[in-house]
C-alpha cells in the first residue's frame, strides 16, 4: 500500500508549493512503492523556518524538565509503534528487521535519556575572584535548527539530533534524505502526538540540492547540524562558514579492525562479520578493514570466508534473513566500480564481488558479501569509503605496524582491536587515532549516552549523544552576580592600587 506523505509545518501536514512528488522504491522489491513525498523548494524551507522561528519565543520559555515529559512521551509512543515503524523502515532502506528494531530502540533510549536530562542540563557554578559575588553559566537554545540528516539510520539519526535539540528549546526544520523520508515523517507524527507546540517541529522533504541548500543558506537558521559524506559536509562547512553559523558534522569513515596472534579468534570472527556485513556494510562505522596478524593471517581468512559465504541474504522482513540490499541501484554501482578498482590494485579477491539476483532478490538491488585479501596500506579500497558489503584484509606483523596502518587514512570514526594482552588494548586505546575505540568488540555498536563522532575528515570536532550532543545545540551563558554593593573591578591589577 502506498501511503502518502506531507511536509509538516506550523503543526499542518502541508504539500509543497511546487505541487511536485517524489516517490520512495522498496531496496529489496524496487516495484514496490512505499511511499510519495512532497519535491519541496526553497519556498517551503522558507515558510518553515519563518514559523519555526516564531514559535521558537514560546519553546524557549518552556522550563527544560517540562520539555523532557514530552520528549519522554515520544519514547513512550515509539515503544508502542516499535514494530510497525521497524517494519516501514525495512521496507524504504533495507536493512535487516532485527536492525530496525534497533533503530528505533535507538530513538526511544534517546528519548528517554533527554526526558532524564531535562532535570540537570547543567551549568557550572564557580568560585570569583573577589569577594561578595557569585559566578555561573546557564544553557540557552541557539533558535532554529536545521537538521540534515542521511538514509542508513532513518531513525536513529534524526532522533539524535531532534530530541536534544528540542530539549535544549530550539525549533527544528528537518530535511531527512530523499531516500529514506518516511522514517522521519513517523517521528515528526509521533512528537505531535506527544505534544510538542505547533511550528517547533516541522519537516520538509525534498533533494539536498534545492532544499538543503536552502536551509544552509536561510539566514535565520543558527545551528546547522548534519550527518553525511564528507563532499556534502565540506560544502556545508564552507557555507555555514561564510555565515558564520554554528555547524556540526558527523561524516565518513574507514574504520578497521585489528587481531592479534593472541585474539580469542572465534569472539574476533563474530565481531568481524557483524562489522563487515551488518546493514550490508552500510554504516559510517562498519568494517571496512581488518589488519590481521601474520602468524594468523591463513588461518583467520579461511575462518571468515568459511563463515561469510553462509550469509542468509535476502528481504529484511525476513527473521532468518541477516543481510538485505543496498539502499538503491547507484550505490550498488559504486560498489562494483569499488570491486573493479580493487582487481586493478591487484588485491586478491577470495569471496564475492557480484550482484547478488537469487529468486526474488532480482528484484532489487543485492550484493555478495565481498573479501579482498592481501590489500596493500595505501590501496584506494583501502584508503576511500566504500559503503557496502566490501571488507579488505591487510597483513601486519608488529603491533606498532597494525597501529600505523590503522591510523594512515583521511578519516577517524571507529576502530577495534582484538587481543588478550591487557597492556597491547590500553596502548592501542592510546594509540589509534578514531573518535571511538572497541577493546575485543567490533567497530559499530553506539550506544546512546556517550559521545559518538570522528577525529579528521570525519568532522569537525563536534560529538553526538550523551551530554556532548548538548554542546551543539546550546549557547553558553556567563553570568556575574555581585552582591557587594560597590564597584568591584576584575581584571584590574588591584596590587597597583593598594
Ligand atoms: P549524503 O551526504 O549524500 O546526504 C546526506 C544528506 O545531505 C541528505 O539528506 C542529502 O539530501 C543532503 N544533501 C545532499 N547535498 C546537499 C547540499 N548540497 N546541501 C545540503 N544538504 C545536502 O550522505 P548519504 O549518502 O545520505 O549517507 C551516507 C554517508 O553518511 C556516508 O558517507 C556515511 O559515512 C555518512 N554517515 C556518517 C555518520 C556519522 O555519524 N559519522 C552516520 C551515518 C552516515
């Protein structure tokens, strides 16, 4: 059945000014429709920030604890609609059901997280240097955020950013991607249903072109939060820049794996194939590399080929199944053009490196799980983001070399290492330059309350969850209060005047 989807703006579900549609194909059974969304222009970004921007004067009134009950009622909602919202969003990208569930359980941590931050959103409170007077900082909302958000975590991601941008008492204009939009229409309903006053939520929906760059470009936007590949967020870095607005970015990654001689190798195999090939490698976070000890570099590969080519692929909705499609027929071709360069590289190929089209998985857009071997520091499948079910293994034989080769790209999310030796993991934890570390666990795996982000062209210095994401969506306010009752002077060499 194909629903039909609205922008939401000033708490009406509304088409776009344009009249024009878009719709949203099924990655796994591209006949199927799921859904069709309003093509937005920059008229609609426009009459949603305006009314973003109005209703951001009540919002900001609102005490934070009160805010954080509706936030809580939304992860109430969500637990509720768990399975039908995990459902839709096999269907518009593709991943596994038990992921979705994931997902969304995502969401509802998230949103029950901030309904606990909502009585602390601390300042601090501090010591002056002079006598009779008190010092603190309290968090102020910045106005109205601009949310941009991409397809892989159709829920989780525009969670991560909405609910603790609404805590903090912004407004929020949401462009979800184009090929996942119904996902965030969902939670757009679902934090009216809870409560949140007209016009401080609203989604518009439409190509990063035309109305991404509007919201970049609206100058009552004062905080630009984005998820992405790292060639769309240097271009909104440079706009933001130029507009001197607030800008997180959370971008690409190459993350690694590492294993040692002295791994628990059936724990580091588990670890790999999840990393790998969990959301058919779709992740900011997957594993795309493993840098594998020499003394067990034979072994270990026949391990994990042994293990990847049994694989259960196929339609998400599926419980047995593990791994779905890709999200659509152009990111299948990077991949195989990724696969081409990776032949030309002279990597050996051992597992894959073909559209998968078994039965009904014609239908859509499958890949084999995918194993280069004896890949070369430095190599382009090495070096650049693939995005799907593609792993290459790297040889090492010194820890020093595995940390060298781990730490020898542009990017910086996640890493892992496996190992036994308590002294290699806390040097590795050291040593290895990602935003995120796993000790004898595999590259993805975020969990809500801490801080998630990458060092290098990863982004740009930003973090999301736990208290960090509050850093993005709050102005720090100082404030002095002197009870003395006369002139009191900082800043003033006070030893000059005695
Ligand atoms: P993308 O950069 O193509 O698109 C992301 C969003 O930006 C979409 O909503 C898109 O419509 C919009 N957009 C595109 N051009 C724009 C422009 N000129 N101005 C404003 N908005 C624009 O990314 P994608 O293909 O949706 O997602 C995959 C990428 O996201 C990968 O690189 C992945 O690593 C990254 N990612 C990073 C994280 C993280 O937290 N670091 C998490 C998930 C995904």
């Amino acid at each position: 059945m194909t629903e039909v989807y609205k922008n939401f703006i000033g708490g009406k579900w509304v088409e776009s000014e344009s009249k024009r549609t878009f719709e949203n194909r099924n990655p796994a059974n591209w006949d199927e429709i799921v859904g069709i969304f309003p093509k937005s222009t920059a008229k609609d970004v426009e009459n949603a920030v305006d009314i973003a921007k109005k209703a951001f004067e009540s919002w900001k009134r609102v005490p934070v604890p009160k805010r954080g009950e509706i936030l809580g009622r939304c992860g109430d909602i969500m637990v509720e609609r768990k399975e039908e919202l995990a459902k839709l969003e096999t269907r518009e990208m593709g991943k596994v059901i038990k992921e979705t569930r994931g997902d969304v359980q995502e969401g509802i941590d998230t949103a029950y997280y901030a309904f606990g931050e909502g009585r602390r959103l601390f300042g601090i409170t501090t010591p002056s240097e002079l006598p009779d007077k008190i010092c603190y900082t309290v968090r102020k909302p910045i106005g109205v955020a601009g949310l941009i958000t991409p397809w892989n975590f159709p829920m989780a991601i525009p969670c991560w950013k909405v609910i603790p941008a609404l805590l903090s008492g912004n407004s929020v204009v949401i462009k979800p991607a184009s090929a996942t939009p119904a996902t965030a229409t969902k939670l757009v309903e679902i934090l009216n249903e809870a409560g949140i006053p007209e016009g401080v939520v609203n989604i518009v929906h439409g190509t990063g072109r035309e109305v991404g760059e509007a919201l970049l470009a609206h100058p009552d936007i004062g905080v630009i939060s984005f998820t992405g590949s790292s060639e769309v967020g240097s271009r909104i870095a440079e706009v933001s820049g130029k507009m001197l607005k607030r800008v997180s970015l959370e971008l690409g990654g190459k993350n690694a794996q590492i294993v040692m001689q002295d791994a628990d190798l059936d724990l580091a195999l588990e670890g790999v194939l999840w990393g790998a090939f969990g959301t058919t490698g779709q992740r900011c976070t997957a594993t795309s590399r493993l840098i594998l000890n020499e003394k067990i570099y034979d072994k270990f590969i026949e391990m994990i080929k042994e293990r990847a080519k049994k694989i259960k692929i196929g339609n998400g909705l599926e419980e047995t199944v593990e791994m779905g499609p890709v999200i659509n027929s152009g990111q299948r071709d990077v991949i195989h053009n990724y696969v081409k360069i990776g032949k030309e590289e002279r990597a050996k190929l051992v597992l894959g490196g073909n559209f998968y089209e078994e039965g009904e998985c014609a239908k859509g857009w499958f890949y084999e799980p995918t194993i280069f071997i004896d890949v070369k520091s430095g190599m382009r499948i090495e070096q650049e983001e693939i995005f799907g079910p593609v792993l290459s293994v790297i040889k090492f034989s010194e820890f020093d070399d595995a940390i060298k080769i781990m730490n020898d790209t542009n990017y910086g999310l996640s890493s892992s290492i496996y190992t036994r030796d308590v002294n290699l993991a806390l040097k590795a934890a050291e040593e290895i330059e990602a935003g995120i570390t796993y000790i004898n666990g595999p590259t993805i795996g975020a969990e809500c309350h801490l801080p998630f982000g990458g060092v290098k062209n990863t982004g740009n210095g930003h973090r999301e969850g736990g208290l960090a994401v509050y850093e993005i969506f709050t102005e720090i306010k100082t404030i002095y209060f002197d009870y003395s009752g006369k002139l009191q002077k900082a800043q003033i060499d006070t030893s000059v005047e005695k």
